[in-house]
C-alpha cells in the first residue's frame, strides 16, 4: 500500500535489520520513499536451519508484514520503548 499523503524531493530506500544472533530471526524495517508517496514494511526472517525430518523446516522462512503508514512504526517504537521502561522498573541493580 501507498501513502500518498507523505511526499519526498527524490525516490529512495531507508531500510535497518536487527539480527537476534541467539534465535537465528533478523527483523528489517523497509520504508520506499518517493515523490509520489512511501510505502513500509516489516520483515521477520528466520535463518535457523532444521533437519528436514523437523516440523520446523516446513514452517516459512520469511514473513513479510506491509506497514499502512509510517506512523505505525513509530507507534511500535514507543510501545518498545514502553514495554523495556517498564522492565527496568524492577529489574536488579548491579
């Protein structure tokens, strides 16, 4: 989906991955900005690799969420940001 309402001066790719090296997933934000609107997604891939007599293997690699408008990124951004202040409310010192 196109957001028409949020215009750039040039055609462009901002795109950031996070590898969570201790599962195997890689999350990639993907924001296609142009002149004619932008468009955002989010990709969770997992690379683990599973014998193929595993359940596991037949599950899908890569999952490819379309993001409406950008400014639910940002709304996933805050609630990230809340969820790790609220953590740290009771986590122990060192």
């Amino acid at each position: 989906m196109v957001d028409k309402l949020n215009t750039h001066k040039v055609n462009g790719l901002v795109q950031k991955q996070f590898q969570l090296y201790n599962t195997g997933f890689r999350i990639s934000v993907s924001i296609v900005t142009g002149v004619c609107g932008e468009s955002a997604s989010l990709v969770i891939y997992d690379s683990n690799l599973y014998p193929d007599n595993d359940s596991r293997s037949e599950r899908e690699k890569e999952y490819i969420i379309p993001v409406d408008d950008v400014e639910d990124l940002n709304e996933l951004a805050d609630m990230l940001k809340s969820c790790v202040k609220e953590r740290n409310k009771t986590l122990n010192k060192k």
